[in-house]
C-alpha cells in the first residue's frame, strides 16, 4: 500500500444525458479522470409515481447491450482508459428489474468493469436481502464481477426528513456483509447517504466500520438534509476526514464521484467544462489522499 496511488472516475449517467454514452465516455478521458462508471439505468427504468416499470427504447433494452458495452469499453481504451465499476438499474426486487440484474453484471464484465453495485431492498433485513443477492452470486462470480451492496435510506414524509434504510448504519451494513459472507460481495459506501445527519452516522464512522470490506465508493456532496448529489466542497461534507479515514483503513478502490446533479441543468456546449470541473475536483480529492 505504501507505493499505492488512488486514481478517478464519475459515473456516465449523467453526462449521458447530455450527450449521449459513447461521448460521455469520451468526455470523461479527455477531462482527466482515470475510469468511468457504467451507469445501466436506462437499462430499465422506474416510475417512482406511478410505481412501474418502463421501458426507455435505449440499445441498454436490446440483445445488442452486450456488443454496446464492448463498444463503450473499445472508446475507453482508445482514450487512455478503462471501467472501473457500474450501477444496475433499481428498485432491484421490482420483478421486471430483477430480471436485468444478470444482464447487468454481464455487461459490467463486457465493458472491462469488475464491481456492480445492486442496491438491497431499503425496507428487507440483512437476511431477506442475502437471499436476493445469493440468487446473483453465482453468476457474477463467473463473470469475475464482484456485487457491492450500498447503503440505502428512506424518507419519512410526516417529519420531513431522512429515515433509516438497509446498509444506512455501520451496524446494518456489515450485517448485511455477514449475511452474505462472500469474497464476491463487498461495501460500496455512498458518502452522501451517511451524511445525511438524521441517519445518526457519518461518512467517517461508516468508513472505519466497513474497514478492508469496503472496496468502491459513490463520492457526493450534500447540504447534509436531503440527498443532493453535487460536486464535493460545494456544500457541507468535510472531505478531509473522509479522506483521511479512507487512508487510514488502506482503502485501495476508485474515487468514484457520484455528482450526477451538478450537471443537470448543463447543455451540450457546457457539458464538457462540466466534467472537467469534476475531474478536476477529483482530482484534488485523490492528492489528498496521496500526500497522506
């Protein structure tokens, strides 16, 4: 660990958006940052209001989403550089979404990526999600594609503010680890979710908690109420001691932002000096974490 340099990456989702994968994945090279993370929600999405599953038309859909990985991996490697990790589409117990989860982790495995983030149910205990994430196992472990579990919160509408979830505390968290108790299944910790102050936990606590199990990231900043998604140092979080604990515990993943907010009200012509301004920051974040 002693040699160990820390190196970038941002989900694509966002900058997808904009303009589309295949540039995104460009863009994110030519920024600065190091790796990219496949974002696979058009893969299905779902309707939050009308609780359903719809289907977005994207390739993600079709029998060609395994070629279109490829393709996405062949444009990173031309510019310098690889997948990292990805994000299946969620709720994942929804049935028409489950049933994605394995074409997920297949073409996290075809675009070079070697972790999968599958969120648990928010409202299951460690044992009732272990059994969802026993299903998936065998199958990722052939794909040499690890599952990281994330944790979750929920909103509790009478008091206006954040209410425990799967994962959401360091005790929850790793029993959900143990319930499992699998090398192909680890922790991807999302920095915003724990700082969310009515959780009761921290970043820092959850990081020192998950320890050598914690092995992918979704890095965040929030006003430390709602789930904000922006770019660090623009809101509350204290990313010295984030960082800081990272390097204490020897955490040897990505800096993976997660800031898909930031970029949201950006057009075309903007979107690149968006992601540039990330890697920059991320930037910042993993020289930190190097000079320690």
């Amino acid at each position: 660990m002693d040699n160990f340099k820390i190196k970038t990456s941002t989900e694509i989702g966002s900058i997808s958006k904009i303009v589309g994968e295949e540039k995104a994945v460009e863009y994110v090279a030519r920024a600065g940052f190091d790796a990219w993370d496949f974002s696979l929600f058009e893969m299905a999405k779902y309707d939050w209001q009308n609780h359903c599953v719809y289907d977005t038309g994207h390739i993600l859909t079709t029998k060609e989403c395994l070629s279109y990985a490829r393709k996405l991996r062949k444009i990173g490697e031309d510019n310098g550089i690889i997948c990292n990790q990805s994000h299946a589409p969620f709720p994942s117990r929804v049935p028409k979404i489950y049933e994605k989860l394995k074409t997920a982790i297949e073409c996290t495995a075809e675009a070079g990526g070697n972790i999968c983030i599958i969120h648990p149910d928010n409202n299951e205990a460690p044992e009732e999600n272990a059994q969802m994430y026993f299903e998936l196992l065998p199958f990722a472990r052939d794909c040499g594609v690890k599952i990281a579990t994330e944790n979750m919160w929920n909103w509790d509408n009478e008091k206006g503010k954040v209410a425990f979830a799967a994962c959401s505390t360091p005790e929850s968290f790793n029993a959900h680890l143990d319930a499992v108790n699998d090398e192909f299944f680890v922790a991807c910790l999302d920095i915003g979710h724990a700082e969310m102050r009515d959780i009761g936990t921290s970043a820092v606590e959850m990081i020192y908690a998950l320890g050598d199990r914690l092995k992918a990231l979704h890095v965040h900043d929030t006003d430390r109420i709602g789930d904000n998604h922006q770019i660090p140092f623009s809101m509350k979080i204290d990313f010295d001691a984030v960082i800081k604990a990272l390097k204490d515990i020897g955490y040897d993943g990505y800096l993976t932002l997660e800031a898909d907010q930031y970029l949201s009200k950006r057009c075309k012509r903007t979107a690149f000096l968006g992601v540039k301004q990330m890697a920059k920051v991320a930037r910042v974040l993993a020289d930190k974490f190097n000079s320690l």
